[in-house]
C-alpha cells in the first residue's frame, strides 16, 4: 500500500481489492451510499452531528469545535479500543468522510501516530461520487450485450441468473435496484438510493470483461425509483437481443410463484392496479376486481398479462430495441430449471465466444 498520507479517488483500486476502507462519516450518510467494500465507523452518530451543528448554528463555530473535537476523540479511541485492537502492525486502511476533511484527517493522524499506514481519501466521499458519474457515462458503453426480452412470466430474470450459473457475465438490473421493474415490483425492503444504485452498477461493471457479451433483462429507463444511466440505456438499445417465448399457462404459473403474496391476498393485488383506471377503464378494473373475489388467481394473472402488460411491454419493446427482429427466439415449454439450464447453454452457444 501507498506509503503517502492522502491519495486521490483515481488510485484506490488497491483499496477496493482490499476492503480495508474505513468510512467515517454519520450512520445516515453511510445508509445514502458508501464506497464499496467500507465499513462504518462513524466518528459522530446521526444524534452527535445534528447536535454539533445545532451549536455551530444558535452558538459559534468555535464552540461546535470543541463540542465536536470532544465527541470525535471519544468515538475514535472506543474504535481503537475494540474495532482496530486486533489489526496488525501493518494494516493500512484508507479513511474518508464526507469531503477528506477534519472527521477522516483526525482518524488518519491517531492511526498513524499508532503505527499503521493509514491513508486520507482527497475529497473524501464527494470525489468518489465525482469519479462514479464521470465513469458511468463512458463504462457502459465498453460492452457488448444480449438483452433478454419477452413478456411478464417469462422468466427472464430466472434465465438471466441461470446463465450467470453457466458462466456468462450478467448485469442484473432489478436486483441493484431491489425492485422488479413493474407497478407490483416493489419487495419487502426499501430501493436503494439513487447514487447507492449508480455505486453498485458502476461496481459490477468494472468487474466484466469487455471481450465478452453481457446479458442484460430488458428494461425502462426507471426501475422503480431508481434510473439506469442514459449510456447504459443506449448502448443496451443497439445490441443483441434474445426473445424468450413461453406458453401462458406456463407463464401464469411462474407467477403464481414469483406473487405468492398475491396469490394469498388477491385483494391486495387489485388494490395495487387501481392506478391502472385511467388507462384500462373501469370495465377491466372491475372484472380484476371480481377475479380476486372469487379467488381465481390465474384468471386474474392471465387477463393482468394479457390485457394489460403484454401489449404494454411489446410496444415499448419494438421502440426500444433496434435488433428485435433478428432476436434469437428461445421457447421454455415451462419455466422450470431444467428448461433455464438448457435455455442458457442454448444462448451462450449462439453469443458467447468464451465457449
């Protein structure tokens, strides 16, 4: 490791190899995003830094200092005492905080004087983020890829992750972004934030090889809260694609499993449609409505798919995709995983040269 004192955001790829990244800031700055493979150890919590600012606002910045000052010396020998008590002598850690300022500089220095060969991000936090905007819009554009499209139950992030299970390089989109792309795509957990989405796709990214195609599911430019960068978008657009027909009965029952939350509570789907209104009518909405009533799941699945997202998802998909007619056409009998298995090795055959 670098025997400086402070490095720049363009030289801590040894770092990120490493994980031995310490991050600084506050809890709620780390939850927003961080750098890859850091580990929290905040030098004020949440409650400290809106006290500290509370005094620099209604008293002085001089008194915030001390305030602070006290607060940070504490929290870093506790660190010391019990999170760093077992690192070896020569540990080299690099610290940041929000700009590569007092919180990281403080750190950096009482680890030094201790032995290690700690090291200050320049610009802290800030100059990362810099460095993941500015890259995201060229890193995109390094690959080559193969977009799974078909319609909904088609199992196309079941595949995506089969081929991943049979060697190929994938990005899968919906699971950076928590959410599966659709009016009912929320999870459990929340969406991460913009730039924690933005990290974690500029991470991934960095780790293919640009030789090789990238498989990709189809998707619009948001995934729920969260926006794909416009050169990914473009250059997904001017690739292959992969059409990925599968029966509907089939594909109701893919669903089933993929919504048993809905299948338990089909009340709670048509609830989630009734912002569909405007555009379905109320005809269609009240039908939906009496599907769920009577608990005929399928049904409901069915006309949701066929009435609604598969006209829906084809027109945005001729528009999106120069290369869908000469897609590849892969047909699933049923969305099984021998059928994904044999699907995958199919569509590596035809675009991957690494076989």
């Amino acid at each position: 490791m670098s025997a400086s004192t402070k490095i720049s955001v363009d030289h801590i790829d040894e770092y990120l190899a490493s994980g031995d990244i310490i991050d600084v800031r506050s809890p709620g700055e780390f939850a927003e995003d961080f750098i890859p493979g850091a580990v929290n150890h905040p030098v004020l919590d949440n409650d400290e830094r809106a006290a500290v600012g509370t005094v620099n606002k209604q008293q002085s910045p001089f008194e915030a200092k001390r305030m602070g000052a006290a607060l940070v010396i504490k929290n870093i020998g506790d660190m010391i005492a019990t999170h760093f008590s077992t690192k070896p002598k020569d540990w080299s850690p690099l610290i940041y905080c929000w700009r590569g300022g007092k919180r990281s500089g403080v750190t950096a220095y009482l680890l030094r004087e201790i032995g290690y060969n700690a090291v200050q991000l320049d610009g802290g936090y800030k100059a990362f983020r810099g460095r993941v905007n500015a890259e995201l819009e060229t890193l995109p554009t390094k690959f080559r890829y193969v977009t799974l499209c078909g319609c909904t139950g088609t199992g196309k992030t079941a595949l995506l992750w089969a081929l991943s299970i049979a060697g190929a390089q994938i990005i899968d989109l919906e699971g950076l972004a928590n959410h599966r792309g659709s009016l009912l795509g929320a999870t459990d957990t929340p969406q991460p934030s913009q730039k924690r989405f933005d990290t974690l796709l500029w991470n991934a990214l960095r780790a293919l090889d640009p030789a090789r195609p990238v498989f990709v599911e189809s998707e619009s430019k948001k995934i729920g809260l969260v926006q794909m960068p416009e050169s990914m978008r473009v250059a997904m657009k001017s690739g292959d694609c992969a059409w990925i027909d599968v029966p509907l009965e089939a594909r109701v029952a893919h669903i089933r499993r993929e919504y048993a939350n809905f299948v338990a509570d089909p009340h709670a789907l048509v609830d989630k449609l009734e912002p569909l209104k405007p555009l379905r009518g109320a005809k269609l909405l009240g039908e939906w409505r009496a599907q769920a009533e009577a608990k005929d799941i399928d049904a409901l699945f069915a006309s949701l798919m066929v009435d609604h997202y598969d006209p829906l998802y084809t027109a945005a998909i001729k528009s999106n995709y120069a290369n869908l007619g000469a897609a590849e056409t892969v047909r699933l009998e049923h969305v099984s995983a021998t059928a994904l298995d044999q699907a995958a090795r199919v569509l590596r055959k035809r675009f991957d040269i690494a076989l």
